[in-house]
C-alpha cells in the first residue's frame, strides 16, 4: 500500500478541495499519512495570492524531500496554473496539474513514476469550465464546503480569475446532496466557501438560481445545526441576505466582508464595485438586525498610488465602523494584474507601518467585541483542539472560548455564560449546567 501526504497553503476553499482530492486517493487504497511520515507521493495544493505564498511553496518541496527523498511530489492549485514553468524548475518536481487537471489527477498521473523531467498539465485557463463539488472532512470539527469555483470580476490586483477562471457553481441540488454526505459523519457546521459565493448560481454560463435561494433551501435542512457564511462581497450581501440570517437558527450572525480600501479613489483604482458608504451601510443594517453580530473585514494596504491620506481614511473609517477583527494585507505585485503596471508605488517600509497600525486596530476592534459579549449566554460548539489541558470552541458569532479540556465535549454543543477574557485574548466561561467544565 503506497503512502500519500498532503499540504494546503491558502484559503478555506484549497482546504475543501485538497480533502476531496485525499477521498480520491483513499478509495484508491493510498495510505493517508503526515507530511513527516516518508509518504511515497507528496500533494502540496498551492495559493498565490501573494508572493509570499509562492516562497512557502518551494519551502514544502524542499521539507517534503527531506522526509522522502525519493517520494513522487504533485503540485497543484492557484501557484500551478499561474507559474507552470517556474514550478518545473523547483528540483524535486514531479508533476505539475492546472485548475482542471488537479480533479483529473488519476487520469492524468496513472502510476506516479517519475519521469526525466516533471511532467506538465496545464490547460489555458478559458477552457476551464467545470464545476466540482469539493468539502473538507476529518481535518476539523467544521467542514467547509465549495459551493461555487472563479471570479468574473477583474480588481486591478487580483489574479484569481486568470488561477480559476470564470465564475460557475453546482446547483442547489447537488449542494445538498453534498450536505446530506457530510450529515452522515457526524458534522454540526458547515462553512460554505468559494472565491465569489455571492455569485452561486452560474451553472454553464447561465444563471438559473442566487444564493439567497440557496440559503434558504440550506436553512431547512435538519441535519446541521449550524451554517457559517464565509468571505462574500459587500455588493452581493443584500439586505434580504442579511434579514434572513437575523432570523434563522440555523445561519449563524457571522459575517467576513472584504472591503480592501476606505477610500474611494483607492477603490476605483482598484476596480471594485461599491464605494466605502454601501460598505457602511451593509455594517449599519447588520447590526440593526443582529446587534451581536461578528463582522471581518479584509484590508490591503499599500496599493499603488495610495497616499499617507488615503491610508488614513481607510484607518479612520475602520476606526469608525461597528466591525469585529481585520485581515490585513500587504499589497504585493502579481504578474500580469493592471496594478503590477501601475506607478507611485508604496516603499516596503511604509507599508510594514500601516500594516503595523491595521494590526493593532484590529486587535482593539476584537477586544471590544469581546469585551460586549462579557455577561452573555452563549452556544459554544467545542472542537478538538486542545492545548495544555484546555479545549476551544466558537460561539455561534464567532467568539472563541475556552474550558477545561473533556472528550465527551468534542464536537457538543453546551450553553455557557461568557465571563471574562483570558491574558491570550480568549473568552473565559462558566458552566449554566452540569454538563459544562469551567475553565480554571
């Protein structure tokens, strides 16, 4: 029996789709091991959304050699469609497989022989049009589950359309047929991913369905207790979005809202499509509906062109806005993206302090978000994640607790009351009944 170890660098979606993948090898009869565990092939599913993340790539090609150094290693994802030829240069490379090929990859790679030089499948990436479903398992109490794939939106500085192509989804029908799968092992929430999910509902270049009919079918589905929405576009969470997950118990009041820029100017630079008042207005009317609502925030800082004043009013707007953390970004160059050809470009020293003072906003954003939960009951469903006696979970907006670590609480939901907030920034809780261990 052959042995088979993975590696994801990216994004909740990478993670829905490398676990798919891992299903492949498994009815295959591949052994799933750890990375350190000498495996005979190496899966390292890529992102390159920065330059960053191609540096981590050529770093687990090397570190996979180390363990294995004769191993077979497959690189696919994003960094694959995007830099075939750069990636055949890696040593250690086998095998290199494009948006569509990765879902082909038995197909394509029969018997994982290495050959005099790496092998190379890549198909233009306008040819890329199918959808396949893909959901994580096993790796973490929370499954997330793809229910949309590419982007037809073209932000100057963003390369995701030329690494997935065109926006496309499996229907609503398949999609539940995927949560009735996930259902059966035991699973309690679900996240639903992709790159533009407020665009679900483009299924071979028409649209016959929209999220918000997708949610609504999901919200009657008995098997789950909890949906999470992950990142979606401010211009694509309506009001009917956003009203309907106020009153669902099944939608949790989390929402991750890219904005990218508080300025205008910036944004049009950008080539986003809203203006920072419909941001705010989104904020305002989320929290109108769910006053303890989570809202994330994605930030870039350091655009060409973005002046000590528009930084500022990005900050100030942020400072302003009833948000709960950020991800921040630095801006980093990206072949063939209109911002890569763009001047008055922002020195690395100025963008690592503006990056600086985004992180601690978001600190103090948190800490305030916390700080109101204080005093609250709270649904906490605990995962298996236990560190020195203590184990963690989230509450249904997003506040991570932590208690005394049970194995019969993996996995459960308990009511708590949120007490007070740890040295490392995580909600203290008492129990509300027998069940629930108090956290020292």
């Amino acid at each position: 029996m052959k042995k088979v170890a993975f590696y994801t660098l990216g994004c909740k979606l990478n993670f829905s789709e490398t676990s798919s993948i891992s299903r492949m090898f498994e009815e295959r009869s591949f052994e799933k091991v750890d990375f350190t565990d000498k495996a005979d092939v190496y899966i390292i599913n890529t992102c390159s959304v920065t330059d960053n993340a191609d540096k981590k790539c050529r770093k687990v090609v090397k570190e996979a050699l180390k363990h294995s150094p004769d191993a077979f290693i497959v690189i696919m994802g994003c960094y694959a469609q995007l830099k075939p030829k750069e990636i055949s240069e890696i040593p250690g490379v086998d095998a290199i497989l494009g948006a569509s090929e990765k879902f082909r990859l038995f197909d394509v790679l029969s018997n994982f022989e290495k050959a005099a030089k790496p092998l190379v499948y890549n198909s233009p990436i306008n040819e890329v049009k199918e959808f396949h479903n893909a959901f994580s398992l096993n790796d973490r109490t929370r499954t997330f589950l793809k229910v949309q794939d590419g982007c037809d939106y073209s932000c100057t500085f963003c390369t995701i359309p030329l690494a997935r192509g065109e926006s496309r989804s499996g229907t609503i029908d398949t999609v539940l047929k995927d949560v009735e799968k996930i259902a059966l092992t035991g699973v309690k929430e679900i996240v639903l991913t992709g790159v533009n999910i407020g665009d679900f509902g483009i299924v071979n270049g028409s649209r016959n369905e929209t999220f918000f009919s997708l949610i609504q079918k999901l919200d009657n589905f008995e098997g789950i207790d909890r949906f999470r929405i992950s990142s979606i576009e401010p211009n694509l969470l309506n009001n009917d979005i956003i009203s309907f997950v106020a009153k669902s118990e099944k939608f949790v009041p989390h929402f991750h809202i890219p904005l990218q820029s508080g300025s205008n100017k910036t944004l049009r630079a950008m080539r986003r499509r809203y203006v920072r008042e419909l941001y705010a207005e989104r904020v305002s009317f989320i929290k109108s509906q769910m006053p303890d609502c989570c809202i994330g925030v994605d930030v870039i800082v350091g655009f060409p062109g973005e002046t000590h004043e528009d930084f500022l009013e990005t900050y100030s707007f942020l400072n302003e806005l009833e948000i709960s953390y950020l991800h921040v970004f630095t801006y980093s160059e990206r072949d063939n993206t209109i911002a890569a050809e763009m001047g008055n470009k922002v020195s690395d020293p100025e963008k690592a302090k503006r990056s600086k003072m985004l992180h601690i906003l978001s600190d103090k954003k948190k800490r305030a978000f916390y700080v109101q939960q204080i005093g609250k009951e709270a649904e906490v469903l605990f995962e298996n994640d236990v560190e020195n006696g203590t184990m963690f979970g989230f509450t249904r907006n997003y506040v991570k607790v932590a208690a005394k670590y049970d194995p019969l609480m993996v996995n459960e939901t308990k009511y708590v009351m949120l007490t007070g907030i740890s040295p490392d920034g995580v909600m203290e809780v008492s129990e509300i009944n027998s069940e629930i261990l108090i956290h020292s």
